[in-house]
C-alpha cells in the first residue's frame, strides 16, 4: 500500500461515525494483521470506486444532464478521496506498530466502536497499558493549543491561522472512551483490574502536520520514552507525532537507582 501521496483534508468527524470504513458486527473485532489485509482489501474497493467516479466526470462532459452528473461523480470522487487517504494513514500507523511490537504481544483493534464517537485503533500494550488513537491530518501544517478559546488553530506557511473545529471535537469523542469501561468491553480484560486501569486519549498528527512548537512549558510532558502535548479539556488528551508514537507507547525508561 502506497502512502507517498499526501493529501491536505480536513476529514468531518460525522462522517467517522455515519459510515465506518470497515462494516462489522459489534465485538467481531478486527485485529493485528488482519487489520493489514481488511485495510488492503478495502483500498483496492475505494480505488476502483475513484476510477468509477472519475470516468463518470469525464464521460458527463457529453451528456445532456451534465451539470447533475458532474456534480454527482465529482460528490462520489470525493468522497471516496477521502476514505482512502483515512485507509492509507490507519494502514501505515497500524503497520508501524506492529513491526516495532508485534513479537511483544501488541493487541491492536480496528475502528472501536463507543456511544458517541468511533476510535481509529485501540491498542493494548504488552504491560495491559490501553491507548484510545485517534488519527488526524492537515497537511503541512502544525497544530496550536489555545488555552484562552479552548480551541486548536492550525498554522501554515504563508497563510493566517485558523480554527480546526474537527481537531477540537476530538477531544470529545476521546471522552467517550468511558462507554468501553461501563460497557465492560472485553478489549480492556476480563478482571476488574484490567476493566479498571486508565485509557490513554491519544490525538496521532500523521503524516506532513506536526504540533507547534510553540507551547508552554506547562503544556508539556514526560510519557512513554519522549515528550508529547497534554490537553486538559474534558480529562486528559495527549497530542503525539506519529514518528514519536512507538517512542511513546513504550514504559517510561527505569533510572539506574530504580534497577
């Protein structure tokens, strides 16, 4: 699976929830490399959707009903555009993880189902430590906490800031977590240890979009084996790089005095 191409979507969460990219019974979940080879399978279907879509554009060019079909195949391109870029980066982070943690014994679920919102990858480490990931993108951009609107902004080169509604609106669907405890999820474990350890909310900025490096120190922490953004709306949200995710996935390093 080819994810060279980069695309600057700003992917609506109602879509997330309305139409999931892979349909399935609730609690047949879809794990590990099995992910790989649904997330395959469901690109080649997008690809040849696009290519429908595309030939319908072209074709509507001589059709006497064009501008409705214009519209139409342009509406479906789109669309479908847009699923695959989201099968491209949960494929890619999904591959990641499982060449860095698979001989460890990494659980990683597709597309966890809650109330309210649908998580990209739920993730159960080696210690029993769970991670909530949602995936996001904006291009080349970088991401800014504001603290005074309790809002994210998105910078780009030689352009103004601007709110990113959807990346705040994360915040919310990570909230929703809580649904898998009271639920009592078998993702979590079968003992109420297990049902009773914290979920990590994880926001992953993949591929191009980075966090903005200018943040309050406050704003910033130890997790795992490298640093990520701490947001505390709602509970606690972590913001992490996707090239800074193994590294903070992992336990935090023992100092010399601890071993």
């Amino acid at each position: 699976m080819n994810n060279d191409s980069e695309y600057s979507i700003n992917l609506l969460d109602r879509q997330e929830i309305i139409k999931p990219l892979i349909s399935y019974p609730d609690g047949d979940y879809i794990q590990n490399r099995n992910i790989l080879t649904e997330l395959e399978a469901e690109e080649k279907r997008l690809t040849l959707a696009y290519g429908i879509g595309s030939f319908l554009t072209a074709a509507s060019l001589f059709s006497p009903t064009y501008p409705f079909t214009a519209f139409a195949s342009h509406a479906v391109s789109g669309f479908t555009l847009e699923y695959m870029v989201r099968v491209r980066r949960i494929y890619t982070v999904t591959k990641m993880l499982l060449e860095c943690f698979e001989d460890e014994g990494i659980t990683i679920t597709l597309r966890v189902k809650t109330n309210l919102a649908i998580i990209d990858l739920f993730v159960k480490m080696p210690d029993r430590r769970s991670f909530a990931l949602l995936l996001r993108s904006n291009g080349n951009g970088a991401v800014k906490w504001r603290e005074d609107k309790q809002k994210f902004f998105i910078y780009k080169v030689g352009k103004k800031p601007r709110k990113w509604d959807s990346m705040t609106r994360t915040i919310e669907q990570l909230k929703s977590t809580i649904y898998l405890k009271d639920l009592k999820s078998p993702l979590l474990g079968t003992s109420r240890a297990d049902r009773n350890r914290p979920i990590n909310k994880v926001v992953v900025l993949c591929s191009s979009t980075t966090i903005h490096p200018d943040h309050a120190p406050e704003f910033w922490s130890e997790f795992g084996r490298t640093r990520a953004l701490q947001i505390y709306k709602d509970g606690l949200t972590c913001i992490i790089e996707q090239q800074k995710l193994t590294d903070f996935l992992l336990p935090p390093q023992k100092s010399s005095e601890q071993q």
